[in-house]
C-alpha cells in the first residue's frame, strides 16, 4: 500500500511551485471569490458560522430571508436562540450554531458598538469562530491578508505537495511561508474554486486540470 503522505516538503519548491500554479488558477477562476452571499461584515460572520458541515449554497437560499428580518447584531442578540434554531435548522449542527450567533452577537452588540471587529484577536473572542472563520471575514471585508483553511484548501495544498499538514492551524502557517501575503486571501479562494470544478475529493479530473503539470500527485490514485 503506497505511502499516502509526501516526503518532507522543500519550502523552496513549493514557493516556485506556487508561482508556477498562480497565473494559471488566476486565468481559470477569473471571478474566484468568497461564494457565500454578503453585504456586510456582520452576514458574513452568520454565514461562515452556518456554512460548517453545510454547502453554501444551502446557507445562501437559509440566509435569503432572514437577513432581511436580522439587520443587526442586536436583532439576533435579542431573538430566542430555539427560533433560531428552527430557522436554520436546515444547515445542520443548528442547536450549536444558533447559540454561538446569538452569544457572538450579543458579544458584538455589548462589547464592540455593534460593529463585527477588524482583527484577528477581537473575531477570536466571538463564539463559533475559529481562525478560519476569522480569516474569511479579514480578508473579505477588512483587506487583510488571510489563509482561509477549508476542507478544498488542506486536500489540494497536500496534492500539490504544498504542505503535508491536514491540521489546518499548521497548514495555515505552512502556506503563509511559500504565498505572497498579499495573495492569501485570494490564493484561498482560488483553491476552492478548483476543488469544486476538478480537483474534487472523489475522482479528480487531472486530464482537464491545468496546472497539472505542476502537480506531483496528478494521476496518482495513491495520493486521493
């Protein structure tokens, strides 16, 4: 049974390899972006909360309406956390996700004027958010820089041999050393976008990936 993991990563590869795959991602995906539907920060923030364990198309058909009813922190501090749980019971886990939104934003309604707060720090203090989910929202709304480790990100950074880190913490720090920071956000994007068109989890389409010349695991049923 092949060894499913790569060798030790050499940092100076990967960058060159990264470099190599970044025009060609840019030229694929030209309107590579965050698919989950938001005007502000605040319905980003519900959105990524809901979006754990669920696709995002079904937050965005959840969040169609009650973005409409929920304008503000406040209005979700001040709902019962068991309405909603009926009104996004359908993205699943709904019991812990309606109480971390209502907790985060009571929390920002208190403890930040009712405004979603700009740095990692503060968006770590709300419940329900991790460091992925705080990555989104900087580098959605706030222009800052963040590798946003989702399920696509951890399986192509490993078949690209970016990294052979599945902890997404440690993945994060991994990626940070080989992408421009000014392309982190949108290197993330990208990579999710590839991995819903081709590079899925299942059966990867690596006659029709264009950067998988570059990729050292095209073809190679062991690394799947």
């Amino acid at each position: 049974m092949p060894d499913k993991k790569f060798h030790k990563i050499n940092p100076s590869v990967a960058k060159e390899r990264v470099a190599n795959i970044w025009p060609i991602l840019k030229r694929t995906y030209p309107n590579a972006k965050c698919s989950l539907e938001h005007v502000n920060p605040l319905e980003l923030l519900i959105s990524t909360i809901l979006a754990a364990q669920c696709t995002d198309e079904r937050v965005n058909i959840v969040t169609k309406n009650l973005y409409k009813k929920y304008r503000t922190a406040a209005d979700w501090a001040a709902q019962d956390v068991k309405v909603i749980e009926q009104e996004i019971k359908s993205t699943g886990f709904y019991r812990n996700k309606a109480k971390n939104i209502k907790a985060a934003c009571e929390i920002i309604a208190r403890d930040f004027a009712g405004k979603v707060p700009d740095t990692m720090e503060d968006l770590l203090k709300l419940p329900g958010v991790g460091r992925k989910t705080a990555n989104v929202i900087l580098g959605n709304c706030f222009n800052t820089p963040g590798i946003i480790c989702d399920t696509h990100v951890i399986r192509l950074s490993r078949r690209l041999g970016l990294s052979t880190n599945d902890d997404p913490a440690k993945l994060e720090y991994d990626l940070m050393e080989i992408v421009p920071k000014r392309n982190w956000t949108l290197f993330s994007n990208l990579l999710v976008f590839h991995g819903r068109n081709i590079c899925n989890a299942r059966r990867p389409d690596c006659e029709k990936c264009p950067i998988a010349n570059y990729c050292p695991s095209a073809g190679r049923k062991e690394y799947y």
